[in-house]
C-alpha cells in the first residue's frame, strides 16, 4: 500500500447497536492495514445495548457490567471516537456539521465542529413516537436512553421511600406505573418491574404493602400487545402478565397524559404516579429531508437495497433511522424492516463490505433482511416467549429454558461483535461467578 495515498475517510455517526459494531469492525480491518480512516459520533460517552434500557429502568442490571465508554473502544480498536450531536450534513463539501457539547454544569467542552467524510454512514437510531398526544413532553418519561432509563428507576426507588415514609394513606396514584405501548420494551418493562418493585419493597420499606399498594398498567391502541408479533404470542404473553398481576388495557387509546395519571380516549382515567410513554418508533425531527435527502413521514433517510441514500451516494443509513424495503413482509406484500437490534447488527455486517467494494472501486451488492423471529423477555420469574420465523422456513413459537438462551444469544452476538471471544468468554464467566453473591436490585 501506498502510503502517500490519502486514506479512505469512513464517518459513522451514532453509536448504536448498528454504529459502534460498524465502526469496531473497520476499525479492527481497515483501520489497523492503515487504509481507512474510521471516525464514530455520538452524543453520549457511552454505549448500552437498548434492548437492555428497561432492565436498567427497573434496577434488574448491573450497568457497569455492560457499559461500554466509546473512547476506550475507539482506542482499542483503531478508529476515532468525536463527541457531539448532529446538526447537519454539507453534501457539497462532504461533511457532517456537529454541535458544540456541553457539561451538566453548563461549561463548554467542545465547540460546534465539522467532520469531512468519502463515505459517511448515518446510524443515529429512532425516538418514541408520541403522536402529539398532549402532556407527553410534560408528564410522562421515555426509554430512549441510559440516563433515560437511570432517572426513571430513581423516581420509582424514590416513590417507594416517599410512601414508607409517610405517615397518612396512600394517594390514589402513588406506586401506580403505567406504561403507553405494549410492544416489546413495554411488555418487557412491565414484567421487570413487577419483581423488582417488591424486592425494593423487600429491603426494609416494611411500611408499605406491595401487593395492595404497586400497580402496574399497560396501555396499547391495538386490539392485543405485541401486535407486531404473532396472535398466538401475543395471548400467551397477555395470560403470563395477568398471572403477575399487571393490568392490561387493549384497544385504548390515550387522549392526554395528566400530572397524576392518564386519560383515555373513552372518558376513563388511570391515576398513576409515573407514566413511561413506550409507544411508536420515528427518527429524531431534524432529519427530516436534511440536506435534501429523501425522508418518509417518520423522518426515517430512504435507501436503496444497498443501503445508500436514494439521493447521495456517498451516504448510507443503517438500523432504525433507515427506511429500507422489506419485499418479503407481511406475506410478500411488502414493507420495511422492523426496528430491531437484529437489523441493525446485519446491517453493520453489509456495510463493513459494500465500503470495501466501494474503496475498491467493485459494483455494491443489495442487502437482504434475513428475519429470524422476535424474543421478549418477561423476567427471571418466568419462561421467555418467542416467535421463531426465518430458522426454520416458517413459524414456531418457543417457551422456557431454550427461548431464554435464544434471547440471550442476540446480546452475546452484539458483544462479540465489540469485544472478540476470548474477552467475551471470560466477561461471562465472571458475571456468572458475582452474580450469586450481588443483590438483584440496584437502588441507585
């Protein structure tokens, strides 16, 4: 290789599930030849895999274990990491504009900052979607991030010490949670809090009767939860959620969510002293049309079956910020890939080779979403239910210790992807060993 050659300058911006396992992977192949230059964006200094945002909501996770600090991975595995949020894209002059960040005192730590790019790949994940539903923005809390998460598990462990500590009778809406959206992060939240609400409980707070005084409500518009999974998955898990004690309301829409509660559609009103809003998927509100690239109504960038942006070649867009055709769904009429952390992880694997065809001047090839069914967890004091489509051809709904391990295997492929067999063997090994000896719940 020549090394007065200008390097391939590779741009990721969004440290996703998607972006980071992007980044980590030509770093560790084009960085290290010295033929690429890999340079990662993000907002946050660090990354959790979201599907474990409702674990670390309910206190179930320990977030040391799993957190993983993007300069670090930058350092260890040959690519740059740049903090700071994107504002805008300059096509003409190929380059990402980024805005200044500052600290939670208010100081600045970097300036507003632009980032040149030969080949940029846009992975800045999706937002809940709340419809305009009025009070969201004001009274409910979202799960699209650890801090996110973090201060809505301080509000809960706060409202159980609130209630032991009083001295008159519970408010109607004290220790109701109610959850907007049964997809899989609602469902699955629900379940967690169930356990974890009462062994917080359980660690002295012996004021407070948790079978009477916590209830937990899950909301959805559809006629059942999950309704993007299958009929069948979706009454077994509504059967499990009832045996826990959670209250669940189907085809309820929500007109306003209160300071104290929710109001629904049909004039009902549930009194609920944290409210999570878990519903709809789009991308952030700035990347609609941004720099003229082709947007749907979900702020989502169009591409093309090889994941470049219809309007730009020099761009592509990955995981849930990616409106990408799915021909195969809903029966071979079509549609798009679902928002899920398994999209995202084939996505990043495509794109590490359609920007090695592309250096190497080779025609791209499309990409494929190979669906291989849909897992929810619904808590250690229960099996995992699970629909499994693409292994098998068809369909088959699994339960039990075999689904759990499924479940299991998505984060471990995610963590391999970051960190190679050898630290994953062992990281597991001994996460295994101190989980005996650490209590279940985190109260801080």
């Amino acid at each position: 290789m020549n090394s007065f050659l200008p390097k391939h300058r590779v741009v990721v911006v969004g440290g996703g599930a998607g972006g980071l396992e992007l980044a980590t992977r030509l770093g560790d192949t084009l960085g290290k030849r010295g033929v690429a230059e890999v340079t990662l964006i993000d907002k946050h200094r660090t990354h959790v895999w979201k599907p474990k945002l409702h674990e670390i909501a309910a206190g179930s996770m320990d977030m040391s274990a799993h957190e993983v600090d993007y300069l670090a991975q930058a350092h260890w595995h040959r690519f740059r990491f740049r903090l700071g949020e994107l504002t805008g894209i300059d096509r003409e002059r190929r380059e990402v504009q980024v805005a200044s960040y500052m600290d939670d005192e208010g100081r600045l730590v970097t300036p507003a900052r632009s980032f040149a790019y030969d080949t940029l790949v846009v992975a800045i994940g999706s937002l809940s979607n709340d419809f305009g539903t009025p009070g969201v923005s004001e009274h409910a809390l979202r799960l699209e991030s650890k801090a996110d998460a973090q201060r809505f598990h301080q509000r809960m462990v706060n409202a159980c010490i609130r209630a032991h500590a009083q001295t008159t009778p519970l408010r109607p809406e004290q220790l109701h949670v109610t959850i907007i959206g049964a997809g899989a992060t609602g469902v699955e939240l629900a379940a967690e809090l169930h356990r974890t609400t009462r062994e917080v409980i359980a660690y002295g707070l012996d004021r407070v009767d948790a079978e009477k005084g916590i209830q937990v409500s899950l909301i959805e518009a559809a006629d059942r939860v999950l309704p993007a999974l299958p009929p069948r998955m979706s009454t077994a898990t509504e059967a499990l959620l009832r045996k826990l004690g959670v209250d669940v309301h189907t085809s309820a829409k929500v007109a306003e969510v209160l300071p104290e509660g929710v109001r629904l559609a049909d004039g009902r009103t549930l009194p609920a002293e944290l409210v999570v809003w878990a519903a709809g998927v789009k991308a952030a509100d700035f990347m609609k049309d941004i720099s003229g690239l082709e947007t749907n109504c979900s702020n989502q960038l169009a591409v093309l079956p090889t994941l470049q942006t219809t309007r730009d070649a020099d761009i592509f867009a990955i995981g849930d910020c990616a409106a990408c055709d799915w021909p195969e769904a809903n029966g071979g009429k079509g549609g798009l890939v679902p928002p899920r952390a398994q999209a995202a992880h084939q996505q990043a694997s495509h794109v590490v080779a359609q920007i090695r065809r592309r250096m190497a001047g080779n025609a791209l090839k499309p990409y494929r979403y190979r669906d291989f069914g849909s897992l929810v967890s619904l808590g250690e004091f229960s099996t995992v239910g699970n629909m499994m489509g693409g292994l098998i051809g068809g369909s088959l709904m699994i339960e039990g210790l075999f689904a759990r391990l499924m479940y299991m295997s998505l984060y471990k492929m995610h963590e391999l992807a970051l960190h190679g067999v050898v630290k994953v063997s062992l990281d597991t090994l001994a996460r295994l060993i101190t989980r005996r000896t650490e209590p279940h719940v985190k109260l801080h």
